[in-house]
C-alpha cells in the first residue's frame, strides 16, 4: 500500500496535484451556487420594485 501512495518516489506531487484541483473543482461549485443566489436575490428585488411601482401607476389618484 505504501509503494501505491509513494508512486515511485512521485507520490507528493501526485497527491498534492490531485488536492489542488479538487479543491478548485469544490470552489467552483461553491462559487456559482453563491453567484447563483444573489442573482436570484437580485432578480426578485427588482420584480418586487417593479410591481411596486405598477400598483403605484394603475391606482386612480
């Protein structure tokens, strides 16, 4: 199991190649689901904005 995880005198570069990119593959998803929220967030503050405003127009003064 050791000469495995040595993998010929290599096995430090190897591991730390593959902890590198799983940890950008795991700030990728986080990333996005964050930028995904606020633009949701964002979307539903403008709708709401906007329907505020059209209540405003259509009722008679």
């Amino acid at each position: 199991m050791k000469d495995v995880l040595d993998m010929g005198d290599y096995g430090v570069y190897v591991w730390s190649c593959y902890g590198l990119v799983l940890a950008v593959l795991v700030l990728n998803v986080w990333l996005g689901k964050r930028s995904l929220a606020e633009q949701v967030l964002s979307a539903r503050r403008r709708l709401k904005i906007a329907d505020s405003i059209n209540s405003e127009s259509s009722s008679p003064s």
